[in-house]
C-alpha cells in the first residue's frame, strides 16, 4: 500500500530514499525514517516551504536557478550513469539531480528506473541540457 502523503517535499523525500536504496546506497535515512531522509530535513532546515516546489521544479524551471540540488554535496550524488560513457562535469551533476528531484516531484518515483527511459526527455534540449551536454552523451 502506497504512503499517504501529506505534501509534496514528503513525496520527493520517499522517492529519494528508494533512488538511494536502488542505487545501493543505505544512507539516505541517516538515523529516523520518521523525520525524514536527507532532502526533507534539508527542506525544512534551509525554510523552504512545499509552496515553492512548483518555482523550483515545474515546467518553466532551469537547473540552473533550482536551489534544491544543495540538498546534498553534488559530488556524494549517486548518479544513475547507465548507457553514459565518461564522467560527468559540475554542471552535468547538477543537470541529473535536478532530472531525479523534478520527476520525484511529477511522478513520485525515478521514472527513468521505472520506465527505463527518461520521460521528461520530451523537454526542449536546448532549454534544459546544455549543448556540451547533449553531444557528449548522444541524447
């Protein structure tokens, strides 16, 4: 049975401590499940409120202005690298963790994990990745 949720940043926060569990991480939940993984307690540390998830990470969002990517050092990020040859930069980093927060926000869950492609991919390239980013690895 699904957890009822009660606002959005909870929702964000429990998809994200699956994508941790399913990259084999065990450390999202650093000691109490019941007051959060790492981004909730980020959230409501930093006095963010679920008010200001839409600006962060709706439609018009940018990963650029997006705030949220400080929830955690981008370089402990567990990133999901399937079919991506080579490392990823600063920027890239921020690219994919902004991906995984904008479709916990949407769907409540990795979709790309799920489905096996990126369904935000329909997004426009040049608004979203950065042309660097968009040769190099082939999307």
């Amino acid at each position: 049975m699904q957890k009822p949720y009660l606002v959005w940043s909870e929702r964000i926060d429990d998809a994200l401590g699956k994508y941790y569990e399913s990259m084999g991480r065990r450390d999202y939940y650093k000691d109490d499940t019941e007051e959060g993984g790492i981004f909730l307690k980020w959230f409501k540390e930093n006095g963010f409120e679920d008010d200001a998830l839409s600006d962060e990470l709706g439609d018009t969002a940018e990963h650029t202005d997006c705030n949220l990517i400080e929830f955690v050092q981008v370089e402990d990020f567990p990133l999901n690298k399937d079919g991506i040859v080579g490392e990823f930069n600063e920027d890239q980093r921020h690219l994919e963790i902004f991906k995984l927060l904008r479709s916990c926000y949407r769907f409540g869950f990795d979709a790309r994990i799920k489905y096996g492609y990126d369904v935000l991919d329909d997004m426009t390239t040049t608004k979203l990745f950065p042309e660097s980013y968009v040769l190099i690895s082939g999307l």
